[in-house]
C-alpha cells in the first residue's frame, strides 16, 4: 500500500514539475542569434572531441594535426564570443 501513494506522489511531481516547464514563457530568440548559438554548440562539441582524440593520440604527427585543429576550433569561438 505505501507503495502506491509513493509512486503516486512521484508520479504528482514529475507532473508539475511538466506543468511548470510549458508554462514558463518561451524566449523568441531572433534567427541569427539561433544559428549562432547553434554554430557555438557544434564549435564546442569539436573541441570536445578533439581534446578526447588528443588525450588518446600517441603519434606526435597526429598529435600536431589535431593541436592545430583544436587551436582553429578555439579561435572560431573567440571570435563567435567578440561578435557578441
């Protein structure tokens, strides 16, 4: 029995907390700022891989190829960040 009044209070507040959430207003961001914000989560989701590969890599050749690419990445976001 105390099972179901547990599950049902749970079940109670995952459903307001899902209330709460819709009836939040939803900012209406222009369409340039969406891409840009878009461009900065790929840009951040590269590097992120590229330091993963980096940490991974043994061969000091590919170790510099992916130095350069993490350099280029991070230079991309300083320049997303300036255009602000």
């Amino acid at each position: 029995m105390a099972r179901g009044w547990e599950s049902k209070a749970v079940e109670d507040q995952i459903g307001s907390a899902e209330a709460e959430k819709e009836a939040r207003p939803k900012a209406v961001l222009p369409q340039a700022e969406r891409e840009k914000q878009a461009q900065r989560e790929s840009l951040l989701l590269s590097r992120t891989d590229v330091l993963n590969r980096l940490k991974a890599a043994s061969n000091e050749r590919y170790r510099a190829q992916l130095q350069l690419a993490l350099e280029h990445l991070e230079g991309k976001l300083r320049e997303l960040k300036g255009d602000s």
